[in-house]
C-alpha cells in the first residue's frame, strides 16, 4: 500500500454528494488521489499549498471542476482562477473551506471559507460558465457570520435537494446552521445552544467537525480542552441537541488534543484524533452515555503526527498517522 506524507487537511464530508463529485482530492502540499477507478490512485499535478483545510468539487461523473484552500480557487487545469486569490478563508483554519452545489442551478456552486483563529464566515459563488467553461467568481464575498470557530461542515438537508451549512461561535455553546435552497443562502442561522461553552481563545476554537452518513448525528474535535462531544442532528430543522462528552484523558497525548473526527460508513463508530498520533474509536451502538464513553479503544500503534480523518469514496480508508490507512 503506498504512503502518502500529508499536511492536516480536511475535506468536505464525501457522504453529501450520492455520485462522484468526491472521487478526486487535492490537499497539501501538491498532493492529491483519484478514487474514480474504484482504488486510490496518486496526483501529482496538484498547485495546492494547504496546511489545513482544504475541499475539491468534480462533477456527477468524477471529473475534476476546481480544489482551494481557502485563499486560492484552482481550475482544472491548476491553474489560479482569474478571481480566485484572497477569497476570505485561511489555510491554517482546521474547516477552512467546505463546496457546496447550487439546488437550482447545475452551473454555481457555493465555497464557504473560515478564518483562523476564530473570525469571520463568509462565502463566495463560483459560475462553471465563466472563463470558457473553467469557471471563476461570480460577484463579491458574502459575510455570514462575524466570531466564528475553526468547525465548519455541511450535510444534506431532509428534502434530499438543500443543505445545511453548520459552524460554531467562538464565545458561549451556540451552534449555527444556514441553509442553502433554491432561493439561495439563508442568511438568519438556526441556533442550537447546547455542548461546551467556548470562551473564544486559541486552541480552545481549533478542531473538526463532522456530520455521520445518515445525517443524524454530530461531532465535534476540541483541542483547547482536551475532549470530543458527540450530538444528535435534525437534518430538517438543523437543530443539534443531546450532548455526550468524550473526555481523552490518555497520558500519551502529551498535552495535544484532539484534532479530527470521522464517522464510519454504518454510523455505528466515532473517530478521534489528536495531532501527536493517537487515534480512537467509541462505538456508537451503545444505548448510553456511560457505555460509549466505556467502549472507547486505541486503534493507533504509531506515535507521530496526526491531522484531520476523512472517509473516503470507496468507504475503505481513513487518513491517520501520516499515511493513508485501512478501517
């Protein structure tokens, strides 16, 4: 099996899309894996600098249409989009970027960005038509949200056609989710004021976020305070509720918290990892609090350095421990 050194990365949740428009990311530093064939198969042409989050958009057929980190949106040629430098992200933010599809128009697609450190979310518009079909901008940057975490996923909505765009805010417990329609982006977010208040400073604002397959439930990495959480989400109201507290407690994480969480394709299990190497599982079909916090195991054997998990299209691999891995 090859190895691949990554930076941390993370890209959007590969369950959103029900074709291939996740069958080909470009993370790093130029690195990148085509997954169309049914295996991964290394990319070496990327122009990608990403030290964190990063997201990649192919069509329904898996062809590539443009990747960014954030900062910079490529085409599929690699190339710099003619108004894709300086789009309102950070590729130091651990969600910095997450590519949604227009519900009503096959031509636009919606980049959210983050900063880092806890600042603004915002969005831009990519038009596929514009620049003889290699697409570009179409109009300014969008502010949604000033104070925001690092966190920001999206998840299909319940009428399987819109989205809900999730983050959290950098003071207090409040989760936020924005839904984007036919109609476009609703700008008032539904609050869920549930989990660990957040007191908005360093590390206490970086780590992931992610939503399970099915929709239903909601996870959290916090690296500040050396815990996960682990939520029920409504994918037709976007409300988050139900907290379980996952405290990592393991000496050898050597003051590093967590930093990644990726579901398994059943949804039955929870991943978390933290950045110096170790990686758990809770199973998740437990009936209660106390079972899942109890069910938790070490499935790394290396000390080293870990960044984000994600799930792949073929539901086979998790990237941990600086190479790509089976589950």
């Amino acid at each position: 099996m090859k190895k691949i050194v990554i930076t941390l990365f993370l890209l959007y949740s590969t369950f959103i899309f029900s074709q291939k428009e996740a069958n080909i990311w470009y993370f790093g530093w130029g690195a990148g894996l085509d997954f169309n064939s049914g295996s991964p198969v290394p990319l070496i042409d990327g122009a990608l600098i990403a030290y964190e989050g990063c997201s990649t958009m192919s069509d329904s057929n898996g062809n590539l249409l443009f990747y960014t980190n954030g900062v910079k949106i490529y085409n599929r040629n690699h190339i710099l989009m003619p108004q894709g430098d300086g789009i309102g992200g950070n590729n130091s933010s651990t969600n910095s970027s997450i590519i949604v599809p227009s519900p009503s128009n096959p031509t636009l697609y919606y980049i959210f960005v983050t900063t880092d450190g806890g600042g603004l979310l915002g969005y831009r518009i990519v038009n596929m038509s514009l620049d003889n079909g290699l697409g570009n901008i179409e109009g300014g940057y969008f502010l949604l949200e000033i104070g925001v975490s690092e966190k920001l996923t999206a998840v299909k909505h319940a009428n399987g056609k819109d989205y809900w765009i999730i983050s959290h805010r950098t003071n207090g417990n409040d989760f936020i989710s924005f839904q984007v329609s036919s109609t476009g982006v609703n700008t008032t977010p539904i609050v869920s004021s549930v989990g660990r208040n957040v007191n908005g400073f360093g590390s206490t604002l970086i780590g992931a976020i992610k939503v399970s397959p099915n929709g239903k439930r909601l996870a959290v990495a916090n690296q500040g305070y050396k815990d996960a959480e682990l939520f029920d989400f409504n994918t037709n109201t976007g409300i988050v509720s139900n907290t379980i507290n996952l405290p990592i407690s393991d000496p050898k994480i050597l003051g590093f918290g967590p930093y990644g969480v990726e579901f398994s394709p059943d949804n039955n299990v929870l991943y978390v990892s933290t950045i110096n190497g170790a990686v758990y599982q809770y199973d998740l079909s437990k009936l209660n609090q106390t079972e899942i916090i109890n069910s938790r195991l070490r499935v790394s054997k290396n000390e080293g350095y870990t960044g984000a998990l994600q799930l792949a299209t073929d539901k086979k691999y998790i990237f941990q421990d600086n190479q790509v891995q089976w589950i």
